[in-house]
C-alpha cells in the first residue's frame, strides 16, 4: 500500500470538523542545494528538530536552563544524558506508535555512536528544536534565520533534520 | 521543517530531512530527504530498534554524499507492519486525530497563538 496522503487526508478530516479553511501547506518551484564539499567522517553535524524534544527536570519538568529560546528556537546540551531526553508533542499516530524510544525521532544516541566509529567527524556541542509555526512567513522571516546563526556559531557543516 | 533545511541549505549547510509524511514534505520541495513509511512518531526508524536506526541514518547520510541535485528522496525499505490499517485510519472519522485531554490541548495552543499574534500585530 502506497504512503499516505497527508495532504488530502488532513484537508478532508478537517473540513469534516467544521473548519471552512483548508490549511495552506508551503510549496515552492525551486529548491536549494548545497554539495557537500568534504568527506563526512570531516564534518561537523547539527541535529535539528521539530519534535518538541526537552530535557527532564529533577522535579519532572522541563529543564530550561541551557534552551536560550528566541521565537520558536532553543537548544539543548549535545552531553545531556539520553536517559532525559523527553518528547511531549501529540501531533504523531497515537494509536499506531510511542514517543517513548526519543532516538525514534531525535536520533542524538545513533549520531554519538557514529562519531565514535568515524562515520562522521563530530557532533555538534548543542541541538536545536524548532517551534512550528502556523504562519510560514515567521519560520521562514524569523525561525530559520536564527536556527542558521546557531548552526554556524557552532561550526556545523551538514544538518540533519527531525520532525516526529 | 522543510522551510528551516532550505534555509540552511540556501546559505551554504547541505541538509537531510527525514520523515514519514512525504507528500507534505515533498510537496514543499527539499534538497534531500529520506523517506520512511512509518506512522508519524518514528522517522528515523522503529522505537527501541538500534539497528534498524542506524539503519535509517546511513540511508540519510549516504544521500548527503551522493545527490547532486534537490529533490532527491530515498524511500527506506522497511515495512511497520503487514497489517496497513494505521494508513486506513490516521485522519479519519474513525480516529480522530487528537482526542480528549490532546485536543483541549491543541484548542488551548492555538488559541493563545492568535492572542499572541493578535496582539503583535496591533
């Protein structure tokens, strides 16, 4: 069975919920591209996401204290131990799957094993997540400008990107 | 997250997206993106499954290596399972989306985001 039609899907599921409004998904003619202009086993890797990934509090919060937030941005410590890591987003198939497993969708645990075979040359010292936004403009305008300078602040040189 | 690879990739940090929902991810228009079908939750491969994300990832990281032009999508080979039901279902009358505590949630969210908006824009 082909994959799912999202678009389609979600149009008509929330038309059927009273919505009048289809939500307008970003399309573009052209895209980017950017070669790669060293060997992996080189390179720096970023790890970004839109999964609202978060670090666990000793009281069982959020631990805030590294995330530095501006708009929909923060980041979070590359050495944060796996076992904090959490995800509290809802938008996924509840029915079908879990968060519970966060290298699922935030693969940090997979990427640090890949530095210590040679496969890539570093990780970069923080993560980033990513707020979606409704309005296209302020991701593009706002959110991803301030994702780029904190990629290049830390000398990332290919981004892997995460949503769930 | 689509908008945020073309913006690095524009500005000179070559990307890879991964993901399970490729007709929005593709109807966007990335540079590179390694598709798994999977239900939404697990795009860089199945929960508690070491190998099988290591898997995913050197699918990812080999496309960084050897596309040459956007667009490009590499479609993983593995299956969730041979019951298809959850593609049947996910959007449906039959499964709502978000239910109960999630979806007053949701409301709440988008709610204090027209505040916010509303009042930034006055």
């Amino acid at each position: 069975m082909s994959h799912v039609r999202y678009i389609d899907r979600t149009r008509e599921y929330y038309l059927g919920q009273g919505y009048e409004k289809p939500y307008e998904w970003a399309t573009f003619d052209d895209v980017p591209f950017t070669s790669l202009t060293k060997p992996l086993a080189e390179c720096r890797v970023g790890l970004v996401s839109t999964s609202d990934i978060a670090i666990r509090a000793a009281d069982g919060g959020r631990d805030r204290r590294h995330e530095d937030r501006v708009g929909n941005v923060y980041s979070l410590p590359s050495d944060t131990d796996p076992a904090l890591y959490f995800s509290r987003q809802e938008h996924y198939d509840q029915v079908a799957t879990t968060l519970d497993d966060t290298d699922s969708y935030f693969p940090i645990t997979r990427l640090h094993e890949l530095v210590e075979q040679g496969r890539i040359g570093s990780l970069a010292d923080r993560s980033h997540g990513v707020y979606t936004a409704y309005s296209h403009r302020k991701t593009t305008e706002t959110d991803a400008p301030e994702v780029l300078a904190r990629c290049r602040a830390d000398g990332v040189d290919v981004a892997v990107l995460t949503p769930v | 997250m689509s908008l945020v690879a073309r913006h690095l990739e524009a500005n000179g940090i070559p990307t890879v997206v991964f993901g399970a929902a490729r007709d929005i991810v593709e109807n966007c228009g990335v540079p590179r993106f390694a598709f798994v079908d999977y239900p939404l939750g697990n795009p860089c491969g199945r929960p508690f499954d070491p190998a099988e994300q290591h898997a995913v990832l050197a699918m990812g990281l080999e496309l960084l290596e050897t596309a040459t032009e956007p667009r490009t999508t590499v479609a993983a080979p593995m299956v969730w399972s041979e019951d298809t039901r959850w593609k049947e279902l996910i959007f449906t009358e039959d499964q709502p989306f978000l239910e109960g505590e999630a979806y007053d949630n949701w409301i709440a969210r988008k709610q204090k985001t027209r505040v916010q908006n509303e009042g930034s824009s006055s």
